[in-house]
C-alpha cells in the first residue's frame, strides 16, 4: 500500500484539483499544532494524500498500478503525470561520438537521458521511459539505406556491428519493380529487429523538384506515383518483422539549402499533386509506424507546427494513424508542434518538456492534444519489439542480405547507352580501368543517410572476382593516389554533415593512357558523385562534369578508339549530371546509381552479361541545367540580414522559395511544354528487345473505374524482364492538364526469347482525376482521355482512347494549406 501510494500520489499531486490545497494545510490547520514539529510537515500531506486516493480512487487502491499493454490506454495515460506526458513527447538520447562540447546553440544537456544506458549506440534518439507504467523506451536508427549505427563498441574488439549498405533509393526506384523492393525492406527490416531497433527513419521519400538536390540519393523519383509506391513496398517489407518505419520529410523539402529556414511557397494543386501525392500513396497503402515532419516552412508554417497538413490532411483525410516525430531539432515552438498533432519532438531537451507543462499549466495548451499525442506514442510503443521484449541477437544473416543488395542494385541499373552492342562484354580479358570511383565505390550518400557497413566491393574488386584481368598499373597507381588523398583529408567530428570534398581525378598523362590502349581490349571509366544532406549540388564540377574529368574522357576515348577498341562509362552518382557535353565519347554508358556495398558486383554482373540490364529512370536527365523547370528559382532566396546561429553553430539564414514551376515537374513539364531532354523519364535499355501489343482499355465504370490489359512479347535473343509505363493524357477543361502523367505501371517476369506475359492494371476515378483547388476537390472532367503504354514517356507503344461522359469527383478535400499569394504557373508557355 505504502508502494502504491508512493507511486500514485505524484500522478495525483500535479493534477488533482485537492493538491492545491496541501501547502496551505500543513501551515494553517488547527490540528497542526499537536504534531512534533519533526512530522509537522510531512505527516498532513501523507494523509492528505491517502484520503484523496481512498476517497476518490478507490477502484486504483484496490487494484495494482496500470501498466502499458495490461490496462486500457485511457487508465495508463490517466495515471501519468503531467510531466511524464510532458517527457514523453519529447524524445531523448541523441549521441554524436567525438562531437565537441558546448557548441553554439546546442540544447542544454539531458542528465536523466544521458545517464541511461544506451541501447543502440549510434542510433539517432529514443523514448523516455516511464517504468512504473511499463512504458519502456523505444530507440530509432536511420536511415533509408541501411540501418546506421556504431559499427565498433566501446574497447570490445572481438566482434562488430556493421549493417548491409542497400542500394539507395534513386536505384531501387529505377526497378520500377514494388515486389523487388519489398523484399529488400523484407531484408532490412530484418536488420533494424536485430540490432535492437524499433523504428527505421525512413523510407526518405520526396520528389526530386531539382536535381542539384543534395538529398535526392535518398528520394526515389521525379515523379510521386512512383515515391509512393516504392515507398509503400518499403515500408511493408520492414515492417514485416515488427517494427516501425517513420517515412520522410513530410512534406515539400525539395533542397538542402537553408533547410531549417526555408519556407517553402507551393500552390495546393501542386502540393497535392505532386509533394504530398506520394506520402498520401504510402500512408494508404503501408500504414507506417511513423512520419517525420520536415525542417522547412510550408506557405508560412513550420511543417511540424502546421495542423492542417499533420491533422487535418494526414489524418482525416488519409486516415493515418501512426505517430508524427518532428525531425532532428525542427521548428521553433514545442507547444505549437503538441498542438499540430506532431505529437514527438526529437531529439528533444528538456527544455521543450517544460515549456509543454507550463503550457497545459497556464491553459495555452488543451490537455486533450497533449493526450492525444501521448496516446499515438503508446500506440507505436506497443508494437514495438522493445515491447515485446524482443531477444535481439545483434546478429543479423549479412552475407545473406549481401546477396538481396546486389540481386537489387543489379536488377536496378540503367543501361543508357549500348553503340554496336559494346555490351555484354565479348572477347575481353584485359581492362584499362580509369577513375578513382573504379577503385573507390560511392555505395551511398553522406548524412543521415549513410550506412556503416563492414566492406563496400568497388568495380576493380569486382571485375577481378569474375576473372577479368585489369591493367596492374592503373590499378598501383590508383590505389596509391586515393589512399594518400584521403589521409590527407581533415578529420572533422562533424563530418556526418560537413564531408570533406572527394579527390579530384588523378593526373594520368597521355603516354601512359596511349600504352593502355594498345595493351588492353577495353577501357571502363568511372565517374563518381557524392552529396548528402545539408547542402546542395554545385553546377559547376558537380552537375557539370570538371575540366579534368572531360579531359580524361576525351584523351582516353581517343586513344582507345584510335585502336579500335571501345570505352565503357559507369557513372557513379547520386543525382542527376550532365550527359550532353562527354557522352559521345562513350560506346555505352551503365548508370550504377549509388549501388550499396555490393555495387562493384552488380556492375560486373550487367557488363559481363550475367544480368540483362531492366532499370528505366525513374528521373529525367535533361539536356542542360537550365532546361530544368526549377532552374530559376532553385534554392530561392536568402534574406541574410536575418541571420542567426542555430544548433552546431551553422548559420540559419531565413529564406524563401517559390515553386513557380506548378505542377509542371520532371516529365509533366518537359513532355508538355516539348523540351527535349537528354534520357526522358522511363527510358533504359536491355540487352534484348520487347515488343507491346493488344492495348484493351475497358470503358470506365459509372465510378470511373478503368481495367487495361496489355501484352508484352521478348522479341530478342536473350532473356529480359521490361518495366512498362501507363501513361495517362486527360483532357483540359477548367484545370490544364500536363502532356501525359504515369498512372499505373508493371515489371514483367523474367521472359525468355519469345515468350509473352499480359499485364493487368486498374485505374480509378482518382487516377483520372486533378485537384481543383477553387472546390478542394479532386475531379476527373468529362471528355476524351488517352491511355498510352509506353516503354519510356517518349517511347509511347500503344494508345487506346476512352470517354468520360460526365465529369467525376473522385474526393472532396478540406480547402487548406493556401499560399500567401497566388503562384504563377506554369512558367514557360507551350509551343
Ligand atoms: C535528417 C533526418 C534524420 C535525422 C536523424 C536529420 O538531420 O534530416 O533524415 O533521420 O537527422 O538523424
């Protein structure tokens, strides 16, 4: 009883209207004068407390304390106090190893979290426990290509803790195969449970506005059919194991520049469309543990503070119903972040707690959104394994999920270009390898997002694996200059956000690039790209290639095909560059993406034929950066006589960025407005050829509901699998309607030469259907669509045509998330 009392009366004693009283009691009562002084002023409050619990409670006294998972949530959040909820929603435990102390603007320290012991050291943050309510702390890890902890622990040198480098999203993407990338996160997920996780944060999952994106590795497309299916997959197959997924940054932060500050102005076509499509695709179709909110501004709003889009649109228009954690130090007002239903701040200080309760004290707060957001929390902690009290074995099966990252990356990659069949490799033993990413593979981004992971296979590793013999002295020579380049780099603690610039190319010298070419049969140049989060893409050297990058292709083009022999171009990157200034110099080009830990493998896999290329892009390649729709207005505009500094000192700069390219993104633009592009959105090439035929488009139902069937024939000579594209054209009639939009899309089985497989895909009325934001609805208008099936959205196979007699409204949407002022759109005019 003493134990129950002890632990019942804090709950009590903060929130029950009789506590008030107590103080003045233990002065002013009569009968205080015939205690001993010594008990004078404990022994009122004991009593006093033991009265309001037998007197109002006496179903608890009689009952043990309610315990998370036992009783029913209501009881459990009824017995926390305020300042348990008050921790609850405010997320603890962010340790960055060998960051200094006392940085500029850092939070103040947490003694309570850091003096619990770390579960998973290296992970991005965790949960306040509250053991007498049998709420245990749950721990969250990034990122979206592999789980990322600390690989080596403390002095214990007998074993570690890497975790599988998958491809990143950007190469997945490009499977346009949802069943492949599900078991990928099968995979994953399989890691996050076993390394003592609960939540991965990601899938990441935002549209590639622009390519100088720093983060675009980390996002699947252009396009947010795509986003969201890929997503989804995701998102199913990690959660398969029983734990959570927070997919990411919701919504609208396309750039890195100014990310904390930027506030991001988008019209409601354009933020329903095209930005928050892709979540509104994975929340419906996933039901993910989690979201994060993202660190911009929304037309004026912190994300994380804006109740429209955390409340009103995620869940009751999409009924999510999972948690919203903000992201790392996002937005400037827990209270306001409580009251948007961002219901976890992370990482969290304890200053944000306090301000929750003071605000709940002086009324500014409703008890009931606090409530709220510590039940969605509850909710998440009891499907987690920590609930569970899940026996992680720190030993997840890496060389199997070896062999998925590289059957993925593989099945992933884009095969741009293939003269006079240069590919598969025929007759090749010996190659002159050129590029320091031939000898150092970027298998991922930097930030966040990179993964510790116990080996990365470059492409030197893995042509010689298969047996090719490579060039020994390119090889020396290589090895040696990336070496010392590296060690030469500053070690800087924060270069998770900070990382030094890669080499530049190594010098070659003609004389030894003309002896390659006439002792070696080929030569394989890589050119490598590396970003990451918290900083954009450059034009030039980055978007652009160097001089010395283009001096190297043109001289060893040259030479070799002085010899009559050809160069292979693996590109390396994790975003978009230029192709229009060096890619005639190349007889094929592989696009390997940022392949993971495996990469080396996947690309030797593809150039020696064991694997039929059958990734298509996902993203547009155009023909220059200033084609791009965003180009004008990408990253916005900086008002610097407004800076601050922020956490870790950096500078935060308010700015501002309009999206005036509208809905027009990526292919909707470059299709509708007949710009050419250097590889269109969906393009890739195989090694064998696919023939599309008998396009049926049922008429659609009175509900709008559309059936097309559609056969695929492998009319060459080898094995292939063909990722096919449906295309929708709808007509124009109050609402302007992009050129054509992807609205379903497939990836046949593997078919051998001859061999056909008919796919069946369903649209609906909201697959026809755009959002008229004059009635926050979405239509479908009346009149002539087209269906095109397509092997790229230029490469249009077969149409068929339908007519929808009236017009539909697919769903009726609450009218919020406005911009301060009208967007101009679109920005060019048609031709
Ligand atoms: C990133 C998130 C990440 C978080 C935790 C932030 O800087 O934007 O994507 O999950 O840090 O590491």
């Amino acid at each position: 009883m003493k134990k129950l009392a002890s632990q019942l009366i804090p709950a009590f004693r903060s929130t029950h209207p009789v506590s008030r009283l107590i103080p003045a009691f233990r002065s002013t009562h009569p009968v205080s004068r015939f205690i001993h002084p010594a008990f004078r002023s404990t022994l009122p409050i004991l009593l006093l407390n033991i009265l309001i619990l037998l007197s109002t409670f006496p179903a608890h006294a009689q009952h043990p304390l309610p315990k998370l998972g036992k009783d029913p949530l209501p009881a459990v959040i009824a017995a926390m106090t305020l300042e348990e909820k008050g921790k609850l929603v405010v997320g603890m435990g962010l340790k960055i190893p060998g960051m200094p102390a006392n940085i500029p603007g850092m939070p103040p320290p947490d003694p309570e979290a850091d003096a619990l012991p770390e579960k998973v050291p290296g992970a991005a943050g965790r949960t306040h426990p509250i053991a007498r309510l049998g709420i245990p702390s749950i721990t969250v890890t990034d990122g979206p290509a592999g789980i990322r902890i600390e690989p080596i622990r403390g002095n214990d040198s007998t074993r570690t803790y890497y975790a599988t480098a998958w491809p990143v999203a950007t190469l997945l993407a490009s499977s346009w195969d949802t069943a492949l990338v599900r078991k990928v996160g099968t995979a994953f997920g399989r890691e996050v449970l076993e390394y003592g996780s609960d939540i991965l944060l990601g899938p990441a999952m935002n549209i590639h506005r622009n390519p100088l994106g720093g983060r675009n590795f980390e996002y699947y497309s252009e396009d947010p059919l795509i986003a969201g299916s890929m997503a989804a997959a995701m998102v199913k197959g990690i959660q398969s194991n029983g734990v959570g997924t927070s997919i990411k940054h919701f919504a609208a932060n396309n750039q890195e520049t100014d990310r904390m500050t930027v506030n991001t102005l988008a019209s409601e076509r354009a933020l329903r469309e095209i930005y928050l499509k892709g979540f509104e695709i994975a929340i419906r179709q996933s039901d993910p543990y989690t979201v994060m909110s993202s660190y911009n501004l929304l037309n004026g709003t912190y994300t994380s503070q804006q109740p429209d889009l955390l409340t009103t649109i995620l869940r009751k228009e999409w009924g999510f119903k999972g948690l919203v954690m903000s992201d790392w130090f996002a937005g400037d007002d827990p209270v306001a972040q409580m009251k948007a239903g961002n219901d976890l701040i992370m990482p969290g200080n304890p200053d944000q707690s306090k301000k929750i309760v003071e605000a709940v004290k002086n009324g500014s707060l409703d008890i009931k959104d606090l409530n709220r957001n510590v039940e969605k929390i509850l909710r998440v902690i009891l499907r987690s394994p920590e609930f569970r009290k899940y026996k992680y074995t720190d030993r997840p099966d890496l060389a199997a999920d070896a062999l998925v990252s590289r059957q993925a990356a593989a099945g992933s990659m884009v095969l741009l270009k293939n003269e006079n069949h240069t590919l598969p490799l025929k007759n090749i033993k010996k190659i002159a390898l050129f590029g320091n990413n031939s000898y150092d593979l970027v298998a991922g981004g930097t930030g966040s997002g990179d993964v510790n992971r116990p080996y990365t296979i470059s492409l030197s590793q893995g042509l010689a694996a298969a047996n090719y013999q490579l060039e020994s002295d390119l090889q020396t020579g290589y090895t040696e200059y990336i070496a010392a380049a590296k060690a030469a780099q500053p070690k800087d603690p924060m270069a998770i956000l900070n990382p030094p610039p890669p080499p530049a190319e190594m010098d070659l010298g003609t004389d030894r690039i003309d002896r390659t070419a006439h002792e070696d049969d080929l030569a394989i140049v890589t050119i490598g790209r590396n970003a990451g989060e918290g900083k954009d893409r450059k034009e030039e050297g980055d978007y652009y290639l160097s001089a010395k990058e283009k001096e190297m292709l043109k001289t060893i083009s040259g030479a070799f095909h002085a010899q009559g022999k050809k160069l292979v171009v693996v590109l390396n990157i994790g975003g978009v560059i230029d192709m229009v200034g060096w890619q005639d110099l190349a007889d094929a080009i592989l696009l390997a993406w940022q392949p993971g830990m495996e990469g080396g493998n996947a690309i030797t896999a593809i150039l020696g034929g064991k694997i039929n290329p059958s990734g298509k892009l996902a993203c547009t390649f155009p023909l220059a950066y200033k084609d791009v729709p965003s180009a004008g207005n990408f990253p916005g505009k900086e008002f610097k006589e407004k800076e601050q500094k922020g956490f870790f000192g950096m500078p935060m700069i308010p700015a501002e960025v309009e999206y005036e390219e509208g809905i027009y993104v990526g292919y909707r633009y470059y299709t509708s407005f007949g710009i050419r592009t250097a590889y269109p959105f969906g393009y890739g090439l195989s090694y064998t050829t696919f023939s599309y035929s008998r396009l049926e488009v049922a008429p659609p139902s009175a509900a709008g509901r559309t059936e097309i069937r559609l056969t695929i024939t492998n009319t060459g000579a080898v094995a292939g699998k063909e990722a096919v594209q449906i295309y929708l054209s709808a007509p124009a009639g109050q609402l302007d309607k992009p050129a054509e939009e992807l609205k379903a899309f497939a990836k046949t089985r593997l078919l051998g030469p001859g061999e056909s497989q008919t796919l069946h895909f369903v649209l609906n009325a909201a697959s026809l259907a755009s959002f008229d934001p004059h009635s926050a609805s979405w239509i479908a208008e009346a009149g002539d669509y087209t269906v095109k099936a397509g092997a790229s959205c230029e490469d249009i196979r077969q149409t068929q045509h339908f007519r929808l007699a009236q017009s539909l409204i697919a769903e009726k949407d609450h009218a919020v998330l406005a911009p301060p002022h009208p967007i101009t759109s679109p920005p060019r005019s048609r031709p």
